[in-house]
C-alpha cells in the first residue's frame, strides 16, 4: 500500500466519518453551529464576516449565511483562484451564488482581490479538522493557509466542524495557520489556546 501522510490520514478518516453521517444529524449540527455563530458577541457587532458555502457533507452555512446578511452584516465569500488563493466578494443572498470552479458555489459579485479579507473583523473558516491550540486542518490546497496569513492578529478567526473533528492534536506543518477559536454543535464556541 502507498504510504499517506499524517495529514492525508487525518482527512480520509473524517471525510468517512462525515459520509456516515445521516442528512438529519447533519443538518442538526449546521443550526446549532448556525446558533453559536449567530449568538456571538464579536459577531453581532462584527460589520464585515467572511465566510463561506459549504458543500458536500461540511457542516452547512447556507442559513448562516442567510441570517447575517438579513441583519445587515457585509459578508464576504470565497472564489479559489488557479493556484489554490482565495479571492473575495461579497454575498447579496441565496440569488449571488453561481456554480464555479469545481462546483463550489461562489459569488457573482465583482472580485474585491485575495486582500478583501483583511477588511473582516470576523472569518469563518472551513476545516477537516481543528486542536484545542487552533491547528486547522484543510482538504490540502492551502487555501487558508494564504488567506489567514492575510489578516490581523486581532481578527477573530473562527473554525466550524463537527463534534468529532476537535482532536487533541492535529497534524501540521509550518505554513499552517492558527485559527483563535473553533465552534463544534455540542460544545458552541470555543476559544482556542496555543
Ligand atoms: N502561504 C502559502 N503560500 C503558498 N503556498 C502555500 C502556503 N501555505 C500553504 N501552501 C501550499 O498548500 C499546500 C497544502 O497545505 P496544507 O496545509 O497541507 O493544506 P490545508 O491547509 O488545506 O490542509 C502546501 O504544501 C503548500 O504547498
Ligand atoms: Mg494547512
């Protein structure tokens, strides 16, 4: 057998693990974390949120995306560019979302560049996995990675996943980038300690 990476490991088993999943438990973890987001102080009065759609089995951010804009907060999506960075632009509701790249839903509005990010006082950030010191692990494109190493220490970076995907400890190396806090369904919002 082909010998994978610690990281490679990591993602196979909770890729599984979310197929296993059922819709309904599914579904239940995306509004709880919806909540907790929601709920969140630096949330509420954050201006500008980046976020982004989730799809396949990650835990969905459509109505989260959905309930910030309703209450006025200016967010921002991803668009993957060729080579793996993220540009940015903003959401206007359900209707902005067009099929891109790999059929990732991104938005329609005009490209603010990979430096929009740098504007959010919150981001939202995908992961296959998060530790207790903020380690994330993504889907192996550095996407993150680029984008976190953008944005200000005092910017609160958040991670979203499933209750089984905080481990104790999370593979990485030195490019990663730490995200300050993780929200699980069960255990809400979570400061993270390095
Ligand atoms: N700041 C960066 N600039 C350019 N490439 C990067 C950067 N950070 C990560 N990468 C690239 O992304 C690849 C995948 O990173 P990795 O951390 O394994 O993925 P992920 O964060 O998606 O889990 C790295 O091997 C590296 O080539
Ligand atoms: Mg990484």
């Amino acid at each position: 057998m082909q010998d994978i990476s610690p990281k490679q490991n990591v993602r196979l088993a909770v890729l599984r693990a979310r197929e296993a999943m059922s819709v309904r438990e599914r579904a239940d973890a995306g509004r709880f974390i919806r909540d907790a987001v929601l709920g969140r102080p630096e949330v509420e009065m954050a201006a500008s949120v980046a976020a982004y759609v989730s799809f396949g089995t990650e835990p969905d951010t459509r109505s989260l995306l959905f309930a910030l804009w309703k209450r006025g907060t200016y967010v921002l999506l991803p668009l993957l560019l060729p080579g793996g960075d993220l540009d940015w632009a903003s959401y206007e509701g359900p209707d902005s979302l067009t099929a891109g790249r790999f059929g990732l839903l991104e938005p329609t509005e005009p490209r603010r560049g990979v430096d929009a990010i740098k504007a959010a006082d919150v981001v939202l950030a995908p992961a296959l996995a998060v530790s207790p010191s903020g380690l994330r692990l993504g889907r192996g494109g550095g996407s993150y990675d680029r984008a976190l190493a953008r944005v200000g220490p005092n910017i609160l970076t958040v991670g979203l996943v499933y209750d089984a995907e905080l481990l104790d400890s999370v593979p990485a190396e030195p490019h990663d980038q730490r995200l300050r806090a993780v929200v699980t369904p069960s255990g809400g919002f979570q400061e993270c300690h390095s």
